[in-house]
C-alpha cells in the first residue's frame, strides 16, 4: 500500500475504536442514573452488577484508542495530551473512580460504605461522556496550539507543540459545539444504558423505572443532537488544499457529509438504527433493543470522525495558527511504522471475535434477584 493509503487506513482504525468507545460507555450511561432508577439497595446492586460485567471493555477500548493514536498519529498525541492535559487527566480520574468502586462497593468493612462507591460510579457516569465528547468536539472548533515541526531537528531540542491557554483544553468547555457534543454523548449513552439494563436485568419494577427514564433521555438525547448538528453544520470548517495549506470553508464539514456517500450512509443508517432501538425498548416488549442502537451508535459515530478526517479537512484544528492545524497527513507515523503497524492490525477480527464470544457467554441468561442474593461473587 502506499503512504496515502496506509494514513487513510490507520484513520479508519481509529475511527472505528472511537465509535466502540462511544458505544461501550452505556456503561456510563447507566451508572449515571443509579440513584435515579435503582430505589433501594438490591436495585441498584443489580444495576452496578450488571454494569460491572462490561465496564473492562470500555476502558480496555479507551486505552486501545489512546494507544491507536499514539502510534499511528503521534504529533496528535504529543499535542493534545501534552497540551489539553486537564482534560484528559479529569477523564483518567472518573475511571480510577470507577475501578476503585467496582472492586470495593460490596466488600465488607469499606469504610465509606456502598453509597460512596455508587455515588462514584455516578460521577463517572456523567463526567466521562461529556469529556469524551467534548475532546472530538475540538476536531471541528480547533484547540489553541502552535505546532513547529523545525523543533524535530534541533539539537537543543526544543518544544515542538505548545499549548497556548493556561486551562490545558478545559477550555473546549466553554465552545458551545463541545459542549453540546458532551451532553449529546452523555444523554446517548444514558439511552444506551436504559437499553442494555432492560436487555439484561431480569426485574419487572425495575425495567419500568428503566422505562421512564428511557423516554426523558431519548427526549434530552434528540434536542442536544440537533443543536450539535445544527452548529456543526453551518460552522467554518477547516479546508486543507494539495499543498497542504489550511484555510476556513463556510459548510465544510456539511460539505463533506454530501460529498462522501460512505459517510452519509453511514449516518443516515446509524440514525435509523438508534431510533429503531429505542422504539423497540419503549413501545414493544423486545428486550434487544440495544443491539440496533448500538450499531447505529457506532455507524453515526463513525460518520463524524469521516468528515473530520477526510476529504481535504484538518482533523485537528489550531485556532491560534491554522498553519499549525494537524491533518492526517503531516501528523503521521512514518511509512515503516504504518506497515509494520498495519500487520498487526490483521490480529483485531480475531479479538473482536474473542469479546463476542466472553459477552454472549456472560449474558447468557439475565441477571436476577435471587442471584444477586444468593452468592458473594458479586460487584
């Protein structure tokens, strides 16, 4: 393959550990409604229980996603974790909550007691989504750096990228695309989560609290993705030319949207999916509505990442010097890095096979009161 080729490669594989992630955080999702669905303590030790069943694949994949980056796009990596380090440290901090939480909620004599580790569990459920979603927000607004690559050849060894505000990327908070994105992320995941509870917990009372809160997420889920499509949409996008030189296209990303049909089916068909499994979750009494929801959660996701990478657009934009804006082109590993990378890439279905075959096995009946009850081996 060529040099262009293996770049473009190495994109779609992080895009497509960016959409499983997103996915996977209905992890998240649930843990955030823990004191709003569980009533009392058996509730909410089936939702934990049911949640701690999954929670090392969304971090595992969170991991993986970070490791992607690193080695195939590492002028991202070095930038942004170098930079918007706060961010990315906030995010590291809700998953030791989580951790910390599943391992010591039910253990006898913790001296903070099972509420304190729920309550943790709930930060992270609301906190983790909307970092992640506000961190690729900032591959659309762009991020405040400066990027000097004649710094790779200096003997003294200068600093290649730096940051140029003293919040180190909390600042994304404030750009109203971020923000909207985060909460969009949150209220899907929060779907998600419904959705997986209903799949997997067998508890009448509690599938109709699930319900409920069901349809207000569904209802904060739609206005927060229109708002983030709406500003997405009629934005400045970050255009980058043959010669590799950036520049502000008004209706870029919607622009490439139109303009790569692999993108719009795939966000055309995610929208479908998602919706589809949210009718089956409220409307029917099919308990497999995450499945639907999930893949179009990955296919939308998917789409997103498409238009912030492709067709001629700066994946990771500098609102300080759009000259320093990172495509995936000058951010790359180099050609040897990318191939040798891309063979070991070939071993993936081989663990996505692996993850298929542990969740069929771990969900192969719903979780139960009586087996909550009934045994220590639990979360």
């Amino acid at each position: 393959m060529t040099y262009a080729i293996l770049q473009q490669y190495w994109w779609c594989l992080v895009a497509v550990l960016g959409s499983l992630l997103v996915f996977l955080m209905f992890v998240q999702g649930a843990n955030a409604l823990i004191f709003f669905v569980g009533k009392n303590h058996t509730q909410r030790t089936l939702m934990i229980n049911s949640t701690g069943r999954k929670w090392e694949l969304a971090f595992t994949t969170l991991v993986t996603f970070g490791g992607a980056f690193f080695a195939s796009f590492p002028l991202f990596y070095s930038t942004s974790f170098s930079g918007a380090y706060w961010v990315w440290i906030l995010l590291l901090f809700t998953f030791v909550f989580q951790a910390v939480s599943y391992e010591f909620h039910t253990k006898n004599g913790n001296l903070l007691g099972s509420k304190a580790f729920q309550l943790f569990l709930t930060i992270n459920g609301v906190l983790a989504p909307i970092i992640v979603g506000a961190a690729v927000g900032t591959f659309y607004t762009g991020s405040n750096f400066i990027v000097d690559k004649s710094q790779m050849t200096s003997i003294t060894g200068g600093v290649i990228s730096s940051w140029g505000s003293a919040w180190h990327g909390l600042e994304a908070l404030t750009e109203p695309l971020c923000l909207a994105l985060g909460l969009t992320v949150l209220c899907l995941d929060l779907v998600l989560g419904c959705l997986y509870m209903l799949n997997n917990i067998d508890n009448e009372e509690l599938a109709k609290n699930i319900k409920k809160y069901l349809f207000g997420s569904t209802i904060a889920f739609l206005v927060f993705l229109v708002a983030s499509l709406a500003l997405l949409f009629t934005m400045k996008g970050y255009a980058v030319d043959e010669q590799g030189v950036v520049s502000l296209v008004q209706y870029k990303y919607f622009i490439n949207l139109i303009e790569m049909p692999v993108a719009l089916v795939c966000f055309l068909l995610g929208a479908v999916l998602v919706v589809a499994g949210i009718v089956m979750g409220l409307f029917t009494k099919s308990k497999r509505g995450i499945w639907p929801s999930g893949v179009g959660t990955v296919l939308v996701v998917l789409s997103l990442f498409f238009i912030a990478g492709f067709n001629g657009t700066a994946y990771y934009p500098s609102s300080t010097n759009l000259q320093s804006s990172l495509t995936i082109m000058n951010s790359s590993s180099s050609m040897t890095t990318l191939t040798a990378m891309s063979y070991v890439s070939l071993a993936i279905p081989f663990v996505f096979a692996y993850i298929f075959y542990a969740w069929r096995k771990m969900d192969k009946a719903p979780i139960t009161e009586k087996e909550i009850k009934g045994t220590e081996d639990k979360y």
